[in-house]
C-alpha cells in the first residue's frame, strides 16, 4: 500500500467517511467534513503511530487548511529524513 492510500484510509477511517464515499487529496477536512482541532491531533497521533514518525506541531498545518495531502506530503517529508 502507499503512503497516499495508507493516509486517506486512516482519515476515512477516523472520520468516519464511507468507504466508498469519494475522498480526494484536496478534500478540506473541516470545511467539508466538519472536522475540529481535536480530529486534527487524533489523525496526527494515528499517522505517527502507523508511519513510524514524529510531528511537530509546527509542522502540522493550519486548521482551515488540513487536507489529506498535506498529510501525505508531510509523512513522506518526515520518512526521508529518517533514513
């Protein structure tokens, strides 16, 4: 499985999203979802947990703008610097 996939399932998962309900890289979680501050630290201690990585809460971006790919590409940035 990728990163990407790993992620969104993780999220869908979380939120409790349909499976099959569509649920892309841009989707705003709490624009479109209705996702709050404590979602957002619930899915970052799920994605240390299941990546294996540490994340600051510098990193973590602001709450308006958390999306699934800001996700991915922050796991993938954290991945290669542990290597």
């Amino acid at each position: 499985m990728t990163t990407q996939f790993r992620i969104l399932a993780l999220i869908k998962l979380h939120l409790d999203v349909d499976i099959d309900e569509p649920f892309g890289l841009d989707t705003n979680l709490f624009t479109d979802y209705g996702a709050d501050s404590l979602d957002l630290v619930e899915v970052t201690l799920m994605l240390e947990d299941e990546f294996r990585v540490d994340i600051a809460d510098e990193d973590l971006p602001a709450l308006h703008e958390v999306t699934p790919r800001k996700f991915v590409d922050l796991v993938e940035r954290l991945e290669k610097s542990n290597v």
